[in-house]
C-alpha cells in the first residue's frame, strides 16, 4: 500500500493521517504469481511463516522479536521489495541502517525490481555515509522509475550538501520535464524548487518561476485529497500567489474535517493574505472564525486588536488587547499596544496603569520606556515624559539604534519645547531632520517654534513651507505659515493662510481662531478681530485672550 500522497505535507501529517504505514495488508506478504514462480516456494513458504511469526510478537508487543522475524521474511524471500521495503524503514528506526543494507541489497539486485527499493537503498547508503553507492543507486531508481520522486529527491539533497548547486538543479530540470506524475510528484518537486531557491539565491527567480509552473500543472489534477489539496495551498502561499492560495484554502475550509488545529491553521493563512492585502474586513472574518472555534486563543484576539487600531477604532481595539493579555499574560507586545490604544482615547492613566503591569513582568524595554514618555507627555507632565524618552534613547542605543528614528526625536522635541527647554528642542528637531529632512511634522513645529518666540523668522517660514509641501491640505502646517507670516508683518498674506486652515479642520481650533483674530486686529478690522477671539474664547479658556477683548487691542 503506496501512500506517496503523504510525503512533504509537515505540521499536516501529524494531524490528517495515522503516522506509519506498512505495506504488507495481512499476514502474508502480497506477491504476483509471476515472480513467485521464479523463486524456490520453500523459501516463499518460510518467508510467509517468518511474516506471521512478526505480526504476532508485534500484537504481543515483542518488538525485538518482532524485528528480528521480519528480518528471516524479507531475507528468505527478495522478490517482495515491499517486504524489504517496509523491514528497511523498521530497522532505519531502529538505527540499524546495516541491516537495513543487508534487506534491501538482495531485493535491489532481483531483475525485477523498481525505482523505489532503489531509492531507498540510496537513503541507507547515504545514512551509512558511502556517497558514491547513494548517488549510484538514485539514478537507477530514476532510470527504473521515472514517475517515483524518490530518487530524484535523494539526489537533489546530495549535491546540495556537497555544494554542487548546478548538479542538483539540472536532477529537478530533468524531473520536472516528466510527464506522467501524478499530483503530489508535482507538489513536492514545486517544494525543492523552493528549497533550491532559498538555498542558491542565484537561482531564486528562476526557481520561483518552475514551483509556480508545477503548482499550476498539479491544480489541474481533480479530486486531489484534502490533505494534498493543502498542500497545494501552501504552495502557492510560499511562492508568492495569494489570489490562487486564498481561492484554495477558501475551499479547504468546506472540505476539511472538523479538526480544530487544522481550520486554525487555514484561517491563520487566510488572515496573512489579507493582511497582506490591506484587506482588513476578510482578514477580521478569518481571525474572529479562529476566535469561535477557540474562544481562548490570544493571538487572534491580540490580531484583532492591531487590526481595530490601525482603523482608528481604539475602544475595540482597548477591548482585544485586553481579551489576548487576560488569555496569555505573558504576550508582552499586547501591552504596549494597549497603551497605545488608550493613548489615542485619552486614557493616559490608563496607558500608565497598563505599561505599569508590563514593567512588573518584563525586563526594561524601549517599547516600555518610549509608550511611557508618550502617556506622561498626553497628561502635560513633561518632566516624566523626558525620563522616560531619555531611558528609551539609551537602551535603544545599545540594543538597536534603528528605533532612534525621524520620530522619535520629535517626540524628544515636542516634548522639551513644551517643558519650556527651547535649545534642547531645537536640537532634537535638528536631528529628526537630520535622518529625514522632509519629515514635515519636525519641519512644522521647529518653524512654529521660532515663529512664536519671534526668532529665525526668515529660516522658520522655509521650514514651514516645505512642511506645507509635504501635505499641501494639513490645517495645521498652513496656520504655521499664516503665523510666520503675521509675524513677518504680512498680515494680508497671513490671512490666507489662516482661512485655509480654518476651512480644512476637522472640529474648531482655539488657537487658529486667536491667530485669526490677531491677523484681523493687524489689518484694522476690530469687529472681526473680536469675532475670531470669541470662538477661540468659547473653545478654551485663555487668560491673554480675555484681556485682548477687554482691551480692544492685540
């Protein structure tokens, strides 16, 4: 009994089908009435005799025994290569590879047999570290089976060990040139083009190319088992085409038994997919299908939340975390991002209650220390938040100064500006621009900041400009540059500005409205002046702009 359909199919093995498999059905060996006749029947009779002797210290769990009567079948009688085939597997398992030679060596030789008892004297040879026996007896199994992979596989495996990437293309160019192989030759030999192509990285394309080619050619094979038909899947996952492997794991998934680890497992690629794919609504199907066959998995529910967040819907997002720590309170990353979530719904005692469980349970972290500087900051409490991005900068300097980005330092800017330190803040907006001279968020604020206090005004307003640049349509970037403006003496071209901002904001900005407000007092336009102070006043109480009104003036 051939089950070559299992071969290569990894975690699904395990899980679709009974490990182990025994060629022999009963408690004879089967033979074709042919070759039985050309080998003396007292040798066939004792072999049979051997074969019932096996099966029966098998069932009386006597495995020693067992094996050694399975060794007098397959000795007395080597025109039953399955025999052969099947004793040489037990005793490979056993970690006797000699008398798994001494089996196979006399079935090999008979005039009849196939490429697969050969291939499997080219494994043994192998295992018994003779390479030119191995090589020798591989291509004859592909010279009397062509159709069998076997051969071609253990050949393919031995050049690439010995570094002869060539030797071990040209075995599967020669394979893949067979014509009648069945679904599964296909599937695997797509495999070790795969293999080839992670291992040569020369032949990457190329061997890209030829998986994708057998993939297509064995999905044409109907009524493909569902395991191979997985298998298929994956295939066209790992080489890259998406739309096809989404197709057939979709199928799959009204095909495949109800076995739990493999829905999950399908449901998981499908969520890659779409992830993959931007496509946030199928890949929220999958995970939230993952969460209903096991309610207590915690990466799907902490994927759940990344999706939620990365749409803006930071209270489902608050909820997933929290579902994926209470499941698995050591997914550290589960953490950070749920801080992050209540960060943007301004929970920052929250966040800070949340990063302060992650600090009792994980070693100090730049995730840690970063997510903490950005709740300190959201609760004005600028000396913390300091701290805190001080200790992220160090750790990530020692650990990964790739973390130390373009943002960062904006953070470290903002940050300073607002706790009044302004030689600090420039120097850290000087290094944002410094690892990306087009950030537009450093460019904007270092510019505002010396438009507010009045200095560098002729550099700030080029700052800001390229700002605008960047995101011609951002409310506040165009505010900045009606300020610099106003305080370039250029209230007439401020106003414009300004206008803009106010026609692209979201909701009413009390700062926009007491620049506007200012602008109109500098274009002798009072009434106005006090319109625009009003709205800033109705928005945030602001002492200046109370006396403004009061006064009259600026």
């Amino acid at each position: 009994m051939h089950r070559h359909w299992l071969r290569g199919l990894g975690w699904v093995l395990g899980v679709l089908v009974v490990a182990g498999c025994r060629s022999p059905s009963g408690s004879q060996p089967p033979k074709t009435a042919l070759i039985a006749a050309t080998w003396p029947e007292e040798k066939i009779a004792a072999a049979h005799a051997h074969y019932s002797a096996a099966v029966i210290h098998e069932m009386n769990e006597e495995p020693e025994a067992a094996l050694q009567e399975y060794y007098q079948a397959a000795i007395n009688d080597p025109t039953d290569e399955s025999v052969a085939i099947d004793v040489a597997e037990r005793f490979t398992k056993a970690k006797q590879p000699e008398k798994a030679l001494e089996v196979l060596k006399p079935a090999a030789d008979w005039p009849t047999s196939t490429g697969e008892v050969w291939a499997k004297l080219g494994t043994v040879y192998a295992q018994l570290g003779k390479s030119e026996q191995s090589l020798a007896a591989n291509k004859t199994a592909i010279k009397r089976s062509p159709e069998l992979l076997a051969g071609y596989q253990n050949l393919y495996l031995t050049y690439v060990q010995n570094k002869k990437p060539d030797e071990a293309a040209k075995v599967l160019e020669e394979a893949a040139r067979q014509e009648d192989v069945d679904g599964e030759f296909l599937i695997t030999l797509s495999e070790l083009f795969s293999n080839l192509g992670t291992t040569v990285p020369a032949q990457k394309a190329n061997a890209r190319a030829k998986s994708l080619a057998l993939l297509n050619r064995a999905a044409k094979f109907e009524n493909m088992p569902p395991p191979l038909r997985l298998q298929l899947a994956e295939g066209f996952n790992a080489a890259g085409d998406y739309a096809k492997a989404a197709q057939l794991y979709l199928e799959l998934l009204k095909r495949l038994p109800d076995i739990p680890l493999i829905r999950e497992r399908v449901h998981a690629r499908l969520t890659d997919i779409y992830l993959r794919d931007q496509d946030h609504t199928n890949a929220m199907k999958q995970l939230e299908a993952i969460m209903r066959d096991d309610p207590t998995n915690p990466q799907a529910a902490y994927w759940l939340g990344s999706i939620a967040l990365d749409d803006k819907k930071p209270a489902q997002a608050v909820d997933w975390f929290k579902k994926a720590i209470v499941l698995d309170p050591q997914l550290e990353q589960a953490y950070y991002d749920l801080a992050v979530a209540q960060i943007e719904l301004n929970q920052g005692t929250n966040a800070l209650q949340t990063l302060q469980q992650a600090r009792q349970k994980f070693s100090q972290t730049f995730a840690l220390e970063f997510f903490s500087g950005l709740a300190y900051g959201q609760q004005k409490d600028y000396t913390n938040a300091l701290r805190h991005y001080t200790a992220a900068e160090v750790i990530a300097r020692a650990t990964d100064p790739k973390r130390l980005t373009e943002h960062f330092y904006f953070q470290l800017g903002a940050a300073s500006e607002r706790s009044g330190d302004l030689v600090q803040a420039e120097k850290y907006f000087q290094k944002s621009l410094q690892l990306a001279p087009n950030f537009a968020d450093s460019l904007n604020y270092l510019g505002y900041m010396w438009a507010e206090h009045g200095t560098n005004l002729t550099q700030a307003r080029e700052l800001i400009e390229k700002a605008v640049k960047v995101e011609p349509k951002n409310a506040a970037f165009l505010d900045s540059l009606g300020w610099v403006c106003f305080k370039l003496g250029q209230p007439k071209e401020a106003l414009g500005y300004i206008q803009q901002s106010i026609g692209l904001l979201d909701e009413p900005d009390a700062t926009v409205y007491d620049h506007l407000g200012d602008v109109f007092a500098a274009l002798k336009e009072p009434g106005k002046a006090r319109e625009a102070w009003q709205k800033s006043l109705g928005l945030e109480p602001n002492e200046q702009i109370r006396k403004k009104l009061e006064s009259g003036k600026e």
